[in-house]
C-alpha cells in the first residue's frame, strides 16, 4: 500500500469518527505507520513486503469491524432471524434475545467476533501490541518483521509455533512476550534449510529488551542460544538450550538480567559471563551442560542467587582469571567436579549456599585465590567439602560443614587464609586437616 492510501484509508476513518477519541488514535496510528512505510525505502523487499501485508490486515480489518457491527445491529433489531430459521418478527427477535433462545447464541457468536476483531485493531493501531502467529492468523507470520515496526514500548506477542529466524533486538525497551514457553519455539532451522547461514546466536540483545516465555534452542554448529552484546536486557521465564556453544553468554561490560529460566544441555557452558560483566542471575535451573554450568571470566562480578545448579560434567560454578561477584543462597549439587571451584586469583563472596553431592571437593579454592566463604552448608561431598591449595588464601567462617567421605576441609602445603567460627560433624576423616607448610589461621572450631 502506499503512502496515498493510506492517506485516503486515514481520511474516511477520521471522517467517520472524527469526533471520537478512536477515531484520533486511529488516525494517529494510520499517520505513523504512513511514516514507517515512507522509512522503507532503505529496507529490503521483503520487509517492504510484510509492510505492505500488514497495512492490508489494517484496510480488513476496518472493513471487517463496520460490517460486523452492521449485521449485529440487524440481529438486535430483529431483522434477521437464527440461522438457518425464517426471520421473525423484531418483537419475536427482541424476546429472543432476551431470553436466551432462537438468535441469541448467533448473536452472542457474532458479538464475540465483533469484539475480537475491534480487539485486533485497537492493538495493531495502537501500535502497543504487535502479534505474530506462524499461521498466519496473527499481523504477522515471523518476528523480523515486527522487530523492524517496532518502537520502545511496544510488545510483540508470539503465538504458538516454531520461529527459526535469528532475532537481533536493536530497539530499546521492546518486549517479546511468549503465549506459553512449551509451544513458542525460537530454534535453529533445519540443516536442510539452506537459506538460512549460521547467525551465530539465535537471540543478540544489543540494548535494554525483554524475551519472556518462550523456548530457545540452538542446535547449528558454532551457534550459542542468546548472546547479551551490549545494554541490560531481560530474560525471564524461557527455556534455553544448545547443542553446540554455551546456553547464554554475557558480553564484555554488560548487565542482563537472568531470571527464572531453565538453562541446560550445552556441550559448552550454561551461562559464560566475560570479561567485567555483571549480570543478575537469579532464580533459574541450569544443569546437565557439558562444561561448568557457570563460568565467571577476567573480573566479571555476577550476582547468582536462588540458583539450583546440578548435573554438570565438570563445575557446577567455576571462577578464573580474577573473577569477584556474589553466589548467594543457591543449591549446588551433584556435579561431576567441585561443585564450586575458585581459581586464578578470583575473589567471590560464597554465602548462604547449600554445597553437597560432588563427585570431588564441595569447595576448591586454587592457584592464588582467595574469597570469603561463609554461612554455607557443605556437605556429603567425595573428597573434602572444602579443599584449600598451594598458595590460595579464602576466609572460611560460620559455615556448617558435615558428612565429607574425607576432610571437612582440608589446607594444602603452601596455603594461607583464615578458618573462624565453623561448626563440623560426621565428616569421615578429620575435620580439619593443615598439611605442614601452610600459613592458614584456624580458630573456634566446633
């Protein structure tokens, strides 16, 4: 459609109701959709395409409304009978319709459709909701298209369906919103599908956007799920998954945040936070990934907290390369490594986690690290809950420390810090056990 008919579409709206406040809107959303199109012309045919598609659902969609309206009009006036039945007298039809029989179940049928179409409208005018359906029952059948209508505000809602176009979110503050993360599927195409290359992610936040409630999977080589490249976008409620590359990777300097997701089967890690980033990772599953669930990189100083962290083949959280930040009241367990390893002069806080089930140390802190470790629960680990090595120095105070198949913790030759304040029992070797050669302070165990 072009700018003209719209212009001519705006007009014989704004004639109709131009003395109403829809009428306004309507014209206001026509003028700005006018302005998209006039945008579009450095844009590729195809968005050009879907442009003009979603015009032509605003020209039906007005067509639709007025003759819904119209024939519910007739219905309540009683110049149509039930369907399928001789028309009745309007008295006839008036009674019917207050009673429940006869036309008062087309009626109501064609009332809902009334309601539904307006419903369409008002959003796709507005401008504030954006729907794609794979279908075709939606404005729109993939989420590019949207993307590239949408401004800062608006909400694009998917429909149940597989989606298999890399989003690249680039305008601020837009929500994708799934109807229900069990049938909304961001994936990888099929190998077959050789028009598609390898975006390298599926889902690139380069600003401030939401994704919630969707699933999103990653199955090309060299592919990872969602990259968080630049601003503090949200990810929240979703499934994410990779065959290949790490679920989630956070960007050098970036702050997403990472809430109630369930995050898992990655041949490389769950969540990789680079180089000074700094996310909120709070209240997710990630588990069964190939390489730590976690890995905190060069001065990154995550917030991890409420995490189950289970399953991994290697660490459940593992810090390098001067790694800081918090992991506070989660659960780790059961991961093939140490549950936690700190290592390469990292200095975390480790507070208030239940730390259990490795198949190695609860607790390793190594090559020159340090940390403060405390208020944990640190149990029922293979090797020493807490193991503390050459020329490592954490302070380990006020944790309940119990039933290691060796040491509560046991200091390595060469190492240094502090132990304060611990309560042990039940661990199957000593509860503390200093190799001689370590510096370490131990005072007011129990």
């Amino acid at each position: 459609m072009a700018a003209a008919d719209l212009e001519k579409l705006s007009n014989e709206i704004n004639g109709d109701f131009s003395a109403s406040s829809e009428g306004r809107r309507m014209n206001t959303a026509i003028s700005l959709i006018m302005k998209a199109l006039m945008e579009q012309n450095s844009k590729t045919a195809a968005i050009e395409a879907k442009q003009e598609e979603m015009c032509g659902r605003i020209e039906k969609l007005v067509e639709n409304v007025k003759s819904l309206e119209c024939r519910l009009t007739s219905y309540q006036h009683g110049e149509h009978g039930a369907v399928g039945k001789p028309a009745a007298s309007k008295k006839v039809a008036k009674d019917a319709v207050a009673t429940g029989t006869e036309i008062s179940p087309s009626v109501k049928n064609l009332r809902q459709t009334v309601e539904h179409q307006q419903e369409m409208l008002t959003r796709i005018m507005s401008g504030s909701v954006l729907v794609v359906d794979a279908s075709g029952a939606g404005f729109f059948t993939s989420v590019p298209p949207a993307l590239e209508v949408a401004r800062s505000g608006d909400t694009i809602v998917l429909r149940p369906g597989t989606y298999t176009d890399p989003l690249m979110l680039l305008t601020p503050d837009v929500t994708i919103q799934g109807a229900d993360k069990s049938t909304v599927f961001i994936q990888s195409p099929e190998p077959d599908d050789s028009d598609k290359s390898n975006p390298g992610s599926m889902l690139m936040f380069y600003c401030s956007c939401t994704v919630q409630n969707v699933t999103i999977a990653a199955t090309q080589p060299q592919c990872c799920a969602v990259r968080f490249e630049k601003g503090n976008g949200v990810l929240a409620d979703c499934v994410v998954t990779s065959s290949n590359l790490s679920c989630v990777v956070v960007s050098a300097g970036n702050s997403p945040q990472i809430i109630n997701c369930d995050i898992h089967g990655s041949s490389h890690h769950g969540i990789i936070c680079k180089s000074k980033s700094s996310p909120l990772v709070k209240n997710n599953i990630i588990h069964g990934n190939k390489q730590p669930n976690i890995a905190i990189d060069k001065e990154a100083t995550p917030i991890i907290d409420g995490n189950r962290i289970y399953e991994s083949s290697q660490n459940g959280v593992w810090f390098r390369a001067n790694a800081m930040g918090k992991l506070i009241n989660n659960d780790i367990y059961n991961n093939a490594y140490s549950n936690i390893d700190i290592n390469a002069g990292s200095e975390p806080t480790i507070q208030s986690n239940r730390i259990h089930r490795s198949q190695k140390c609860g607790i390793c802190v190594a090559e020159g690290a340090g940390g403060d470790i405390h208020l944990n629960e640190v149990f029922d680990n293979a090797y020493s809950n807490i193991g503390v090595m050459a020329k490592s120095y954490p302070t380990i105070r006020k944790n309940t420390i119990h039933a290691s198949k060796q040491h509560g913790i046991l200091v390595k030759s060469g190492a240094a810090g502090t132990i304060l304040d611990n309560d042990f029992y039940n661990n199957t070797l000593a509860n503390i056990k200093v190799e001689q050669g370590a510096t370490t302070s131990v005072s007011n165990s129990r």
